[in-house]
C-alpha cells in the first residue's frame, strides 16, 4: 500500500524553487522561505508564474515525486514525471480490455454507480443537517430520481446507455444544487455547470477543485502502473486522460461537498473572486490559498473504507482505488468496487 504523502501547492507568482540537498527549497526573490525534505512529499503542483531548476526536476522524478504546472487559475498545462511504473503486462491488459464493448460498459457502470450514489449522499446530507434551510421537497426528488438511476444501472447496458444514465442523472443532481447553497446565495447562485470559462463564482470553485482530484487521481493511476489516457467510459482523445476522468467519477462529489462546506461556513466570499468583462470568473490569490489548505485537511480526514473495511486517510483512497481497478483488471478481484461514501 503506498503511503500517504503530502502535496505541496505553490501559488506565490515568482517562486522559485530548487534542489538543496535532499530538500526543496522554495525561494522568493532569492530569499529561502521554505525548505521540506523530498521525502516527506508526494507531489508538488505550481499554479502560474512559478519556475523550477532544471536539477529540482530531475531530483523529482527520481524521487518519484510528481511535478505540475497548472494556469494561475488552475488549467492544466504540464507534467514532470519519472519512469513508467508497474507491470508492463497490466498495461497490455488495460489495453486489451478497453478495445471490448462489453467489458468496458461493464466497468463504466460501476464508475458511474459510484458518482451517482455519492451525489445523492450530498443531497441527503443537506436534507440531515440543514433540513429547516433548504427545499426539501425539491431535493428529496431529486434523490428519488437518482435512486431510479441506480436501479438502472444493474440491468444489462451497453456503453452508450450507461452514458445516457449518467448524463439525466448529473442534470437531475446540478438541477437541485443552488438549494444545497445556504449562505450568501446572491454571491454563490448555481443555475447550471459551465466551464472554460466558469461564469460564475461556484462554477469557478468547483473547477478548481475538480482539477486538483484530478491531479490527484492521474498521480495514484501512474503509481499502480495503470495508463491514465486509455479510458472505458470516456474514451480515447489525443490530449485527455480517459481513464483518470473515469476514476475521478466517483471522487466529484468530494470536491462539491467541500465547495459547500467552504461556502455555507463563511470561508469563501464574494469579494474573494474577480469577474472579468467577459463574464469569466476567476479566484482572487488568497482564496485559492484558502482552498488549497482546505483540501489538503480534507485529505488528512480518516474514514472507513466500505469494501476493504479498514480506516484511512481520505487521500489514500485515490490509490487504493487506482489499486482496486489494477487488481480487477489482472482478474485477482471479480469485479470493480466504486467507492460509496457514507
């Protein structure tokens, strides 16, 4: 089991970081303000105009720490990683199996079994601890509707229906989710997903929120030695990763549960993004600092994990997930099991 490590964020714009020994020593305007041991780190990821030593780089991929580099608001742009790991005969497999219809809607349906139990787990979780704030009838529905959707997914389904599941059920759950919005609704309103760019402060937090699990999904696929742009639910494209967007399914209401969580307690404002001419919206520095260590708390939480039935850090289950799926397909396991949130 890989243990779990930290993720170091950088978002001060002129960083600048280097390799000091068996450190990272992240200097601005050439003074050093921090220094961390490689070995305490899992990954780093730089947001902006952040530079990096040539040395730093290669010292990373040795140390199998995984270096980003991401837009000031969080578009991805690059990765530094090491050597392939993991068997080159799970690849093949991986492969292997993504090029059969049967199996992939197979998998894919557990994928999306998964991100739709977990978003219902959102809507009940707002009707439990906030039940005298929110609509409850209109949530209540909604958590029917899902609830079909499941049902649905254990008949026999090709691909293309399990992606029809998935579709009514996401359009059922942003449907209802401006009223899991109890603070400052004026500021934070949700009337539908857009993105790229978001046009609205909740659209812009979520985003960037999808993309750091992102980031952390494709890390934990890379260390199993699974191949993170070959997909089963979402397939081949020159440039996405397939496969991490079919992990990350599950992991999507984590992120909506933080952005929340920042949201009804007060910790985001209005104030604290910027909305351009154009309508785009984009997170104001501190904010994202904000997010970033809530997100890395949030990973440190412990919590039972329904199918192994032992207790662990929130960010290991990115791993322990991406290891479940190697041993599915190695044919060790006899069949996927998505994580279910409780």
């Amino acid at each position: 089991m890989k243990k779990h490590l930290n993720t170091l964020f950088v978002t001060t714009q002129g960083a600048y970081l280097a390799k000091d020994g068996e450190t990272i020593a992240v200097r601005i305007e050439r003074e050093v303000k921090l220094r961390l041991p490689v070995h305490t780190l899992e990954s780093i990821v730089c947001f902006g105009n952040v530079g990096c030593s040539p040395f730093l780089m290669g010292f990373c991929g040795e140390r199998n720490v995984t270096l980003s580099f991401l837009t000031e608001n969080g578009r991805f742009l690059a990765r530094v990683v090491g050597p392939v790991s993991g068997n080159v005969l799970l690849r093949r497999e991986q492969y292997r199996r993504a090029d059969e219809p049967d199996f992939s809607a197979q998998l894919s349906k557990a994928f999306v079994f998964g991100k739709v139990a977990n978003c219902r787990t959102v809507l009940r979780r707002v009707v439990r601890d906030h039940g005298d704030k929110v609509d409850c009838s209109a949530i209540e529905a909604a958590v029917s509707r899902l609830t079909t959707s499941l049902h649905r997914l254990q008949d026999e389904l090709d691909l293309e229906m399990v992606r029809g599941v998935e579709g009514d059920a996401a359009h059922v759950y942003f449907e209802v989710f401006d009223h899991l919005v109890i603070r400052n609704k004026n500021d934070f309103f949700f009337h539908e997903r857009n993105r790229r760019p978001p046009l609205d402060r909740m659209n812009c937090l979520l985003s960037f929120l999808y993309t750091l699990v992102m980031h952390d999904v494709r890390s934990a696929l890379e260390c199993t030695g699974l191949d993170p742009a070959v997909g089963f639910l979402h397939r081949d494209r020159p440039g996405r990763a397939g496969l991490a967007l079919d992990l990350m399914e599950e992991f999507r209401p984590l992120a909506d549960r933080l952005a929340l969580s920042l949201v009804n307690l007060g910790q985001l404002q209005g104030k604290d993004f910027v909305v351009s001419e154009t309508g785009s919206v984009r997170m104001k520095d501190e904010a994202r600092k904000t997010l970033l260590v809530s997100y890395q708390k949030r990973k440190q939480d412990t919590l039972q994990h329904p199918f192994l039935e032992k207790k662990m850090p929130v960010g290991l289950l990115f791993h322990t997930q991406a290891l479940l799926l190697a041993r599915f397909l190695r044919g060790d396991v006899d069949g996927y099991p998505p994580l279910i949130w409780r």
